[in-house]
C-alpha cells in the first residue's frame, strides 16, 4: 500500500506515519511538505491514496487537489483540515476528493476514511453528510459562496476570521495588492459593498464561528 501524505508541518506528518502504521499490511508513506514536492511524487510514480492538508502556503491543498487528479486521475484524496466540515467539505467533494476530515477527528475515525477511500467510495461523516443534504436543498444546489474561486474562497475565510491583507498575503504566498484584488472580487461577486457585510455574510452563512 502506497500513501502520500502532504502537509506542511513534519509533526503532522509523523503522526499520520504512525496513524497509518496501524492499517492491515505493509504500509509505504510518501511525504511532501508542499504542493511541488506533492506533485513531483505523484509523477514519479502511482500512489493508492494521498492525504492532503487544505491550508499549505503557496498552493492551497484545494488548488494540488486538481493538479493532483490530473496527473492521476483515480488517485483517491483524503483532504484533512482544521476548519470544521461546514466550511469546506462540500466545495472539496464537488473539486474530486474521495473525502473530507478535520485534524481534531480520532485516529480510528481516520482509518476508517483512508479504508473508504481504498474501496473507490465516498466518505462521509455524519456531519458531513448533514451538511451536503442542507446545502443541495438550497434551490439550484449552490449557495452564493460556492461561485468563488478556491483562492477567492480561501480569501474570505481570512478575511472573514479577522486577518488583515498583510497576514493573508504571507499565509497565501501572495502580494498585498493581489489580496485587495481578490477582496474586490469576493465582494462583486456575493454582491456585497464593503468588509463589513463580508463579515456578516461569513457568520450567517457558518463560514466562521
């Protein structure tokens, strides 16, 4: 069995290692610490499965997502996050992950997933599941947010939690005047006029707490 596993943080990594340790068979774990080493292992050879971290700098895990299933088109993807399932689970599922789970989740509860997964299927927590049955009965399926780009997606989330352009420029790898272009075209698309409705719409639609 050959795993990928990419994030950022080498303490996260490790723990994964050993998480997996525990699986049924021989385990081979891959690491990349970012988005080119992720994809430099993915052309070098054939992988069962990846987990990928959502909030890596540079390239977002959204954004190696596509680039990953590209080069691989059945590779399944496990994405791990912080953020609760609410905020990102759906948009991750619709880009082609075979599942969504946040970091604080159990080790068995992650096993689980990655065992998922390795069978070709979806999976889905209870909350998750939840989540998408609210989202689809919305007329259409799509709440306004779900027209945003990944990084513009990404953009609010920042915004929303309280960074300043500073902040969100150095977390994203990205120039200050980048970030107020994606600013203006968050608020021109959610037909919003300034920070302060963004705001708003982020706590009413659960994007922030």
């Amino acid at each position: 069995m050959r795993i990928m596993v990419v994030d950022d943080h080498a303490v996260v990594r490790e723990g994964l290692k050993r998480i997996l340790a525990r699986m049924e068979g021989s385990v081979y774990v891959g690491e990349a610490g970012n988005a080119a080493e992720a994809l430099k292992l993915v052309r070098e050879s054939n992988w069962d499965c990846a987990l990928v971290d959502i909030a890596m700098p540079g390239k977002t895990g959204l954004e190696l997502l596509k680039e990953l299933l590209r080069e691989q088109p059945d590779l399944p993807v496990l994405i791990l996050s912080m953020y609760p399932e609410e905020q990102y689970a759906v948009r991750t599922l619709r880009s082609g992950a075979s599942g969504y789970l946040t970091k604080e989740s159990a080790a068995d509860q992650l096993l689980t997933a990655v065992n998922t997964i390795l069978r070709g299927e979806k999976y889905l927590s209870p909350r998750m599941a939840t989540q998408i049955a609210a989202t689809i009965s919305i007329k259409g399926g799509r709440v306004p947010h779900e027209e945003l780009s990944d990084r513009e997606f990404m953009v609010l989330r920042l915004i929303s939690s309280g960074a300043t352009a500073g902040e969100i420029a150095k977390r994203l790898s990205l120039s200050v005047k980048t970030v107020s272009t994606y600013r203006s075209r968050i608020l021109r698309k959610l037909h919003l006029d300034n920070t302060a409705q963004l705001i708003a719409y982020a706590v009413k639609t659960g994007l922030v707490p």
